[in-house]
C-alpha cells in the first residue's frame, strides 16, 4: 500500500525515490559482483555443475566460492525485487499527489490539466510481432506516460525499465502521441523469441 507515504510532499517523495534508486544501485553493484565470480569460475552460473563424471567436487573451480555467489545472487536478486516494488509504489504516490499538490485542490476544476502529459521518450527500433508491436507500439511513437511514470518524475532510462519488468504478462497503460494525434495503449511486455520482453528501444526525448 502506499499509505506509508500519505505525509509525504512532492519533494519529499522525489527525494525518497532518488533514495531507493541509489541502494537499487548499491544491490546491482553487488549482484554484479557475484555474478563476475560466477563467469570467473568457469562460467558455471546460477545452474552449471560443481560435480565431474564421477561425482568429486571440480577440480578446476572454487566450488566454495561459487555457492557462496550463488547464494548471494538469490538473495540479492529478491532483494532487488522488494525494491523495484518499493520504487514502483513510490512513483504512483508520486504521480499521485503531484497534480493536486500543483493545481491547488478547488483549482483543479478551473484549470483542468491538458488531454496528454508533454512526451518524454521516443520509440524506435520496434520489431514486427514483437510484443511491443502487438500491442499497438510503433517508430517514432512519443511516449507521455506509461504506467505511472510521466516527464515529471522520470529521474533515467531505469525507471521505464523497472515499470517494464514490474508489468511483465501485465497490461500497463500507455498514453502517447503518434503524427500529432494522441492515443493511449495497453502495452503487455511479455518474453517471446527475441531479446527483453519488449521488442523495441526508448529514447529520452532532448527537453
């Protein structure tokens, strides 16, 4: 829930999220880590064997400081997830309160905010079946808001990356401009045969 932020203002939660973003970025650079011992030691990974043909621990590995980074990766990777989740719930709090906190309460009625937020990432790239492309996604599409991310609390390209793996196999709405026109779309990022669960590439638009 994010009822633990209630009493947060706009720069109080836009400080908090910069917050969880840097130890987002402490836990990457520690799986990070782990993960390089893994590739070291024979680039076994999270599943190679540690056992030869005859059942002896490998010779050619440091069996122990595999488990060890195997261990850690786990633990970090969940760690991870409880933090996108943290970011995640922050943002909609941000998203939130920005608009009531800008307008002024009765304002709102007076000066109603306009149809599409100001785009602030560009599509290119897209590939044809992708999931992005079934989904309605197309080059050059310039994307005003997906989920809740928007120009205002977009910090980096790793926001939209979080909302993406947060909403795999999940429809999150789109709100984009395409030859002038807006449009909103349901985006359902989801794995097929190529790389990510997208199929295509944003840019940050130059503000």
């Amino acid at each position: 829930s994010s009822g633990i932020y209630a009493e947060y203002g706009v720069q109080e939660l836009k400080d908090y999220i910069t917050k969880l973003g840097e130890e987002r970025d402490v836990i990457q650079a520690d799986i990070d880590e782990h993960s390089a011992v893994l590739r070291r030691e024979g680039n076994v990974g999270m599943d190679g064997l540690l056992v030869d043909s005859e059942q002896f621990p490998r010779s050619d590995i440091d069996v122990v400081a595999v488990r060890t980074a195997r261990q850690q990766v786990i633990r970090l990777t969940n760690d991870m997830r409880d933090m996108m989740g943290r970011i995640e719930r922050a943002l909609h709090k941000l998203h939130e309160v920005t608009p009531r906190r800008q307008n002024g309460g009765e304002g709102v009625r007076e000066r109603p905010q306009p149809p599409t937020r100001p785009p602030f990432l560009r599509v290119h790239g897209v590939i044809t079946d992708s999931p992005a492309h079934s989904s309605g996604l197309r080059d050059n599409d310039t994307i005003c808001q997906i989920g809740s991310l928007h120009k205002d609390n977009f910090t980096n390209l790793g926001d939209v990356a979080e909302v993406v793996k947060l909403s795999v196999n999940k429809a999150v709405p789109v709100k984009l401009v395409r030859d002038g026109t807006p449009k909103t779309i349901a985006l359902k990022p989801r794995p097929w045969q190529g790389r990510g669960v997208l199929g295509c590439n944003v840019v940050e638009l130059n503000s």
